[in-house]
C-alpha cells in the first residue's frame, strides 16, 4: 500500500449484511463527504455509484461488512469488505447478465448482473479477492484528475 | 419546463416536494432498474420508473436526480416517502405507462438525458 501513502482522509463505515432496511445510506453519507471536499461533480458521481453498488452487493449477500473510503491527492481508494458467503467464479460474476439474485434483490432494482460490471466501468482500476465462505473484497480505485 | 408543467401533462400526484414544483427540467430517463439508471442517468434528469422502493431515492440521491416520477399508477411506499422527503427529492405518481409517459414529456420538449450510449465511458 505505499503507493497511496499520504492518505489525508480515511473513514470506515459498518454495512448490515442481508438487510434493504439501510441499503444505500453509506453511500449518501459518502457523496456528501466527497461534495465537501470539492471534488468535481464526475469523481464525486463515480465514487457514489461504485460506493452503492458495493453497498447493494453486501445488504444482498453478506453477513456484515465495511466500506473504507481513503482520499489522497491523487486518488480515492474505496474498498468494500465482507464476511459472507464469497463468490465461487469471479469470472462468471463479473459477467453482465449473470447473477444469483433473490427475488427481493430484484424486486429492489437490482440483482440483474449489472452491479460488479458498473463497479469496473465506474473505476480506473478494480481488483476483486473472494474466498467462499468467507468473503469478498472489493477494492475501487478512482483517479484524481 | 417547471416540475409543475410535468405534474399538469402527465396528471400526476405529488406525493414529495409540493415546495419544489417550480424547478426546471429539460432530460429524463426511463427504467425499473437501478443499476441501468446508475450507468446511464444524468444529474438533473427526472427519473422514470415503475418502482415504488426506497432504492428509487436512494438511486436518485447518488445521482443528483432532479425527481422521480412513478409510473403506471403505483404508489410511493411510506418509507419511500419518507426518505425523499429527508433528502428532499419530489416523488410524482402518474396513472400512464412508462412508454406513454415518455412520449408525452417528450412531444412537449423534455429530452433523453442521452440518446445512445457509447462504446467509450461517459461518467457526465
């Protein structure tokens, strides 16, 4: 991690795992964090979208987990960890299309296999580890400028 | 066109933002789902959609959407009203279809917040 050394923001944020009763509101609390820090409206947007697609992937399938965000000068580092049950083929996930989706998760909006493939789209770089039965972590990097 | 001209084309009902109705809006986007929104919505646009979840708020939140309007005569969830009314983001509901509904915002002026997407990525 020393590339992103000189972090002048970190913050970490619980996410309850299965459960739409919150889904989202991290990600609220991350925009308006960003917005005060002046960002421009493009990496603020981006940096939402990740943030709550992430946030949706964790209230559908996790047990629990965290959203750590961290501003440097020249990056946003946002990574999104959980205890839960993994992904088997990351390949097959990051599929568009593809998804293991409740019908809950569908009934919400989502769950239509879209969410890791804007995850990447949204990001300069995205790296993803997952073990099964025992989490995932995603982690969402963001160029500034 | 202000939220109200919208209100008055589409006979909607305003369940959020009685106060905010003389907001401008010039581009919508149409869909039930909110990852498609997140990809392709626009900040400022009104959002059309037939879901009545908090998400839809939540979705609109993220993107700075103008308002929602809920179509095909569904009606906004109390806790969906509640959290747009916390976030202050209007919530009309029309009785048109979601084809309907476009067509007439758009014989009126209101115009796609995009009209293809593009091969490239297009985050504004």
């Amino acid at each position: 991690m020393t590339s992103y050394e000189g972090t002048n923001f970190k913050k970490s944020f619980p996410v309850q795992g299965k459960s739409f009763e919150n889904a989202g509101h991290i990600s609220s609390k991350v925009k308006a964090l960003l917005q005060k820090m002046r960002l421009s409206n493009e990496i603020v947007r981006r940096a939402s979208v990740v943030t709550y697609e992430a946030e949706i992937n964790i209230c559908s399938y996790a047990e629990r987990g965290k959203i750590l965000l961290r501003v440097t000068p020249k990056f946003l580092i946002i990574d999104a960890i959980d205890e839960g049950q993994g992904i088997p083929d990351i390949e097959l996930a990051m599929k568009e299309g593809y998804s293991t989706a409740t019908d809950k998760i569908r009934q919400m909006g989502f769950g239509a296999g879209m969410g890791l493939a804007n995850i990447k789209n949204f990001s300069d770089t995205f790296r993803i580890i997952s073990e099964v039965g025992k989490g995932t972590h995603l982690k969402m990097i963001i160029r500034i400028n | 066109m202000t939220l109200k001209e919208v209100k008055e084309i589409l006979d909607a009902e305003v369940f959020v933002g009685h106060d905010q109705l003389e907001m401008e809006v010039r581009t919508a986007f149409g869909a039930d789902l909110m990852s498609d929104v997140l990809a392709f919505a626009k900040s400022g646009s009104l959002l059309l959609t037939g879901l009545t979840n908090p998400q839809i708020v939540r979705t609109s939140d993220v993107l700075d959407i103008a308002a929602i309007i809920i179509v095909r005569g569904k009606r906004p969830l109390p806790e969906t009203i509640q959290l747009a009314e916390e976030l202050q983001i209007p919530i009309l509901s029309t009785k048109y279809i979601l084809f309907e509904t476009a067509g007439r915002l758009y014989t009126k002026g209101i115009v796609g917040c995009l009209e293809k997407v593009s091969e490239k990525r297009d985050f504004l």
